[in-house]
C-alpha cells in the first residue's frame, strides 16, 4: 500500500515538473524581444530620434543596447494602441529614463501593455547636440 502510494507520488510529481517547464518557457517565448538594428543620423538639434514602432506582446521591460553610436543617448518609451508610423506615441516610462553609454545595454523598465497599448518605440535623447549616428539594437520585450 505504501509503496503503491510512493510510486503514484512519484509519478504525479514528474508529470507536475513537465508541465511546469513547459508552460513556464511557454511564457518566456511570447515576448517579441528579438534586437532589432536601429540606425539614424542626428543632426544635432536637440530635439528626440524616435524608433519606429514595434508589436509589445507582454509585460517584461524593453531592452536596449547602445551598439556604436557616436555619443550615449537616454532612452524613454511611449507606447500606442496602432502602429501609427511615425507618430509619437504616450509616454510610458516606468521609473527614470535609462542612460546607455556606448557599448552599454539596459534594460527599460515600462508601462506599455498596463495601460493596455499594443505598440512601444523609443525616445532617444543624444548625449551631445552635435551631429552623430544612432546606432542601436532594440526590443521591445525581454526575456
């Protein structure tokens, strides 16, 4: 009897772990956070580069990774129920903006899908009025 117990115990606890690395890499793998290359001339204005905009499908942080740019940039995000081009969508940075050195990769903490926007894109603001390059790897999910 006992021993009947301990096997069907046993059972159930493998089928339990199964299920539940299965659904959990489930949950990771709904992200879109493949980097995508952004790269933009500045002309040094002082006014923001925004990315194009780009389906969020869950509640993780955005992620960027300042690639070569010519200066570092601080990074905001603004989300948006459509994809509207090139329109500035609202701003929905949870917590202070990130600044990325070049080189530097952080993710961007937001509140894109809580205030139940479908779309994220990044504000970036150079770190010099100078004329210089965005160049850039961007998510707008993470693992």
């Amino acid at each position: 009897m006992i021993k009947n117990l301990i096997t069907k115990t046993a059972i159930f606890m493998t089928l339990f772990t199964i299920i539940f690395f299965t659904y959990s890499n489930n949950i990771k793998a709904a992200g879109n956070y493949t980097d995508t290359r952004f790269y933009q001339y500045y002309n040094g204005d002082g006014s923001d580069v925004f990315t194009p905009y780009r389906l969020k499908k869950d509640y993780t942080s955005s992620y960027s990774y300042n690639n070569r740019s010519t200066y570092g940039y601080t990074a905001n995000v603004y989300g948006s129920y459509i994809n509207s081009g090139s329109g500035i969508g609202t701003y929905c940075t949870y917590g202070t903006p990130r600044h990325l050195s070049v080189g530097q990769a952080k993710y961007l903490p937001n509140l894109v899908k809580e205030r139940g926007y479908n779309y994220a894109q990044l504000g970036l603001m150079s770190d010099s009025h100078n004329p210089s390059i965005f160049d850039m790897l961007w998510s707008p999910d993470s693992i």
